[in-house]
C-alpha cells in the first residue's frame, strides 16, 4: 500500500515539474516571438 501511494506520488510529481517546465518554454518562446515582432515593427 505505502508503495503504490509512493509510486503515485512520484509520478504526480514527475508530471507536475514536466508541466511547469513547458510552460516555461512556451513562455520563453512567445516571448521571443513577441520581440522580434516588435523589432520588425520597429522598422516601419
């Protein structure tokens, strides 16, 4: 019992830091997106 409970736990863990560490990216990478834009807008 207290082994499946760990099991359970740790792939909720597992999942919930792949979770945060996608957001991360995404983030990162709208963010980029939204300079660049902004660099071309400039240009005008």
């Amino acid at each position: 019992m207290f082994l499946t409970l760990t099991v359970l736990a740790t792939l909720i863990s597992g999942m919930f830091v792949a979770s945060v560490a996608s957001t991360i990216t995404a983030l990162k990478r709208e963010n980029d997106d939204f300079r660049a834009m902004m660099e071309r807008r400039k240009a005008f």
